[in-house]
C-alpha cells in the first residue's frame, strides 16, 4: 500500500536537555504531504 513519514518535534529524554529536536514539525509542508499521501492510496486525488 504504502508508507508516509515526517519529521515530529521530540521532546523525551535526553532531548529535553537541548530544548527538543525538530521544532515546528510537522508543519505546513509535512501536513500536504500526508493529505496528498492519503489521497493517492485512496484513489481520491484530483
């Protein structure tokens, strides 16, 4: 079928330290990757 994957802001263990990894993800770009992600294997894309 498929796989989609983005980056996620993490906070757990060692990364509290340093304030996190990955800040402002998912964002904008991540989000319309998913929907068009979902829409291919849903055979709803315009």
């Amino acid at each position: 079928m498929g796989s989609y994957g983005c980056r996620g802001y993490l906070s757990a263990g060692p990364f509290k330290l340093f304030g996190g990894v990955a800040k402002g993800h998912p964002d904008e770009s991540d989000i319309n990757g998913a929907v068009e992600f979902f829409k291919r294997i849903t055979g709803t894309a315009n």
